[in-house]
C-alpha cells in the first residue's frame, strides 16, 4: 500500500510539473515582438504635385464652378505637400476608366517592394513564415493578394493565412490583434503583415462633395511588418506589444452609415464620408479610452483625476480662478509618445485638442501628412518611422498608437521600445529637412484665392 502510495503521489507530481511547465512555456510565447517593419515609397514617377492636383481637379467634366472650388479649398486647407504618391492610372489620366490589372499592378508594386526589403533586412526566409495576414480594404481579386504573395515567394503550405478587407484606416492594427491572438494558441510563430489601401479602382469621379473629399487626401502607401512570439529573438525586437483595444459602435446606425463605399445619384460609386462622422469619432475614441487608461497609465494619476473630477461635481465648488473648466488627465505620465492617424489635419488636432499633446508630439503626424498624406491603415507605421528617424525612441519608451475605421471604430495600442532606435528607413531622403520652419504650403500660393471667396 505504501508503494502504491508514493507512486500514485510522484505521478501526481509529474502530472502537476508538466502541466506548469507546459503552463510557463505557453506563458513565455504570449509576448508580441515586433522585429522589423518596412514602409513603402513609390517611384518618383507617381508624385502628386500642385499642378497635376489642379489638372485632376480640371478634367472631372462633372464638375460645376461651386463644386470645382470646394475641391481646390480642400486641398489648400489638407496639410498635405507636393512630395506625396498616387496609382500610375491617375497619374496618367485614366481614372475614369480603370482596369483590374491598374488595381493588381498598385498593390505589387507596395507588397513585393515591402516584402523584398523586409526579408532583406531581417535576413529571414519566406520559408520561415508561419502566420501571413494582409489587409486591404477596397480591393480583394480572386485569387486573393495573400495568394499572390505565397506564390511568388514560394511560402510553405502550411502557412496560415488572413485576407483582410472593408476594415477602413484601421486594419493594421487588427491585424496586429489578430497575429497576437494566433500566439496566443501556438508555440514558436513568425508572422508577417502586410497593410495597404487600393486607390487605382476607387478614385471617384462625381460631384458629390461629401464623397470627393478621399480624393483630396488619400494618397498611395503601404507597409510590412515582421512580428513573433518567440522570447530568443527579444533582443533583434524594436517594438514590445503592452496592450491593445478594439472599439466597433457599429450597432448605432448614424456611426456605421457616416463612412461608407456607395454609389452617388448617378450611379457613381465613391466613398461617402457623411456629417455625423466626426460625432461618431469622438464617441469611438471616448469610449475606446475609457478602457485603455487604465492599462497604461499609473494609478496615481487615475486617483488624482478621480478626485479632481469628483470635487468640481460637489454643490457650492467651483474651480479656482485661472484653472480648467474640466478635469484632465495627463496622458504623458503613462506615455511617451503619440502616433496618430493622419486622417486630415482636422483629425490630427482634434485628437491631439482631446489628449492634450503638445507640437512636439504632434509633430511626427503632421509631418507625415505633409510628406505622405493619409495612406489609410499605414499611417501610423509613417508616423512611428519619423519618430526613429528622428532618434526619439528609445529603450523602455511607451509608444501609443490611435487609429480610426469606417464601420464606425477606433483601435489603439501601447508599444514598448526595446532598445534605441534610430533607423531612418523611408525617411532617409528627405528627414534632415523635417520639420521646416515654415511648413510651406504650395497648394495655398497656386490655389489660395478660393479662401478668400
């Protein structure tokens, strides 16, 4: 019986020290690293400049007087520069009439570039891919892009693969949240993502203004990005995953009709970008906040603002002179930096008003905007490659990343750098003159006039 006994208890020891251990290793791969990430930069070939912004504008015949100023004074108030990138299609004059091959032919020239150097840099092989998710929100052939990508760099057949489309701005960091939930379930992965927007197939060609505004800025863009879970390629990590939140209201049908892909009262499609977007905006990020906060920032900060708010709402207070009107909270003592979505310049100052950021921090994004204008879901990756071109990350440096999407929603996550960074990347060319001092507006000196009609 004693026997018995002491087998029956060193079988449940073994049981137990199998389970924890299978319990701690599952643990150690629940980490996000990303290791590399690339942005693309098309060919000089595709620039947009103020003349052949004003020569797009001209050859819409559909366009009224009123209609044709609408747009120049939208450009001239856009924040965007001459230095950004549109679809050969469009550059050529053939936006009214694009074919499937214009749609594909944009996307390769974004995926294989980004991929190429991605795989470059990082000295890994297509071979070595475990998780490959693409996005793409207006443009999804059959056989899908993520097909296109496996087959010319020859992936395993094993790989799993995503196909993202319709998600909006929003959807490389879904992606991110998607690749992190497959670690979650698998040991030792290497994913890759791929983020981009289609425009070739898209550009709109009526005079609805509410939908000509993506006209103005949405420009061609893209990015790759290399991530794992594996805790022995921690120190080739830029970037450690601290958290990520998703916000879809959706369910309201102002917020999921106030940015949609429709057709006009011509029978043109476009995409529509209605007046209740920015009420939907605010109520996504405010509620995407409200659940963020307190994973990043400290608890002493929640309490101060805690009490600060709980003080102006007793009967007989009222603030003292010269302070704000509301409780704020200090979103820099859980953050070091901000990389925002460069939907417009009225989204970057909004959201920087609401945060309370300074121009340092909202430098990066307008700045990006100015060099990229908005390339949609990859923004935000434009947005973190001036930051380390600049040399402003460095080790243990939080990074908050805030994206918005159609449907209505808003995502955002924290970052951690894990060591200095100073990689110039798609920058290189042109960072030494960033941020100038005075951001020269060339749209305004050609086209200024609408503002004072």
């Amino acid at each position: 019986m004693e026997m018995l006994a002491m087998l029956s208890t060193a079988l449940l020891l073994y049981t137990l020290s199998t389970l924890l251990w299978a319990s701690f290793r599952r643990w150690r791969n629940w980490n996000c690293y990303l290791l590399e990430y690339v942005c693309f930069k098309p060919s000089d070939d595709r620039k947009i400049s103020t003349e052949l912004s004003g020569e797009i504008v001209k050859r819409n015949t559909r366009l009224g007087f009123p209609e044709y100023k609408f747009l120049l004074k939208v450009i001239v108030n856009s924040g965007i520069g001459e230095e950004t990138y549109g679809p050969m299609n469009i550059v050529e004059g053939r936006e009214e009439s694009p074919t499937h091959d214009d749609g594909l032919a944009e996307m390769d020239a974004c995926l294989n570039d980004t991929l190429d150097e991605l795989f470059r840099k990082t000295r890994f092989s297509p071979e070595d891919v475990d998780v490959l998710v693409v996005n793409v929100s207006m443009f999804s052939p059959a056989p899908s892009l993520a097909s296109r990508i496996i087959r010319r760099y020859r992936m395993r057949e094993d790989v799993k693969v995503f196909n993202l489309s319709g998600m909006g701005c929003s959807a490389s960091i879904i992606s991110v949240d998607l690749v992190n939930n497959v670690f979650k379930t698998r040991g030792k992965t290497l994913a890759v993502v791929v983020t981009s927007e289609s425009i070739s197939p898209n550009w709109y060609c009526g005079s609805d203004k509410s939908m000509m505004l993506g006209n103005c800025l949405f420009r061609s863009g893209g990015c790759a990005m290399l991530l794992s879970n594996d805790p022995s390629l921690k120190p080739r990590a830029k970037l450690r995953l601290k958290c990520l939140l998703r916000t879809h209201i959706g369910a309201n049908n102002d917020a999921h009709h106030c940015a949609a892909q429709k057709e006009d009262n011509g029978g043109l499609v476009g995409f529509f970008l209605g007046k209740d977007l920015p009420k939907a905006a605010v109520r996504a990020f405010s509620e995407n906040l409200q659940r963020l906060l307190p994973k990043v920032l400290p608890v002493r900060e929640l309490v101060v603002f805690a009490a600060r708010a709980a003080r102006q709402r007793l009967p007989g207070l009222q603030p003292s002179k010269g302070a704000p009107a509301a409780a704020r909270i200090n979103f820099k003592s859980g953050i070091d930096h901000f990389c925002l979505h460069t939907g417009g310049s009225a989204v970057i100052e909004g959201v920087g008003k609401n945060l309370g950021l300074s121009s340092y921090d909202l430098e990066p994004a307008r700045m990006t905007l100015h060099r990229w204008g908005n390339t949609s879901a990859s923004s935000v990756w434009y947005v973190l490659g001036y930051m380390e071109a600049k040399k402003r990350l460095k080790k243990r440096d939080r990074i908050m990343m805030v994206t918005f999407g159609a449907g209505f929603k808003c995502n955002s996550c924290m970052w951690e750098v894990q060591k200095d960074l100073e990689d110039e990347g798609v920058w290189e060319d042109c960072i030494k003159s960033y941020p100038p001092k005075t951001l020269l507006n060339p749209f305004m000196e050609k086209y200024g006039w609408v503002n004072n009609e």
